[in-house]
C-alpha cells in the first residue's frame, strides 16, 4: 500500500523514503544481496517509479539490474503485493 504521495518526486527521493519506510541503509537497497526485506524494498520502489512515468530501461539504470526484464518482473510482483 502507497502510504506517500508519489507525484513529481525526484526517484532518488522515492528511494531514500521507501529506505526509511522499510528501515534498511541506502547502500544495503544498491547492493546484491537479496535478502527478504531488500527485494521487498525493491519491488515497492520499482511500482513507485514506474507510477511516476518512468520506463524500465530507466529504472534498470537507476537500480543497476543487468536488464530491464528484471525491472518487468519485479514490477509484476510487485502489483501483487499490492505496493
């Protein structure tokens, strides 16, 4: 569940605020590990993103997957947990 308002925010901002939401480091949310709460992290980071008009090829970049596809299918879970 969104519990921000997403409108017009920097992506760096609506990544630092789902961090502080979440209580995980910055670095921790750009590492590669996958732990529970960091993928959790990720998936609600991408649907918020993706709501700001963002495309995956961006959100790729701005995440550093390897390719967009993942961003697709994180996006994908991520509606279903209903971020």
């Amino acid at each position: 569940m969104i519990t921000f308002d997403v409108m017009y925010k920097k992506p760096r901002k609506i990544i630092s605020e789902v961090c502080v939401k979440r209580g995980i480091l910055l670095e921790d949310f750009f590492s590669r590990r996958r732990d529970y709460e960091l993928v959790h992290a990720r998936k609600e980071a991408i649907v918020l993103l993706k709501k700001q008009g963002l495309t995956f090829s961006y959100i790729g970049r701005l995440l550093k997957y390897k390719d967009h596809t993942s961003v697709m299918y994180h996006y994908k879970k991520g509606l279903k947990n209903n971020f």
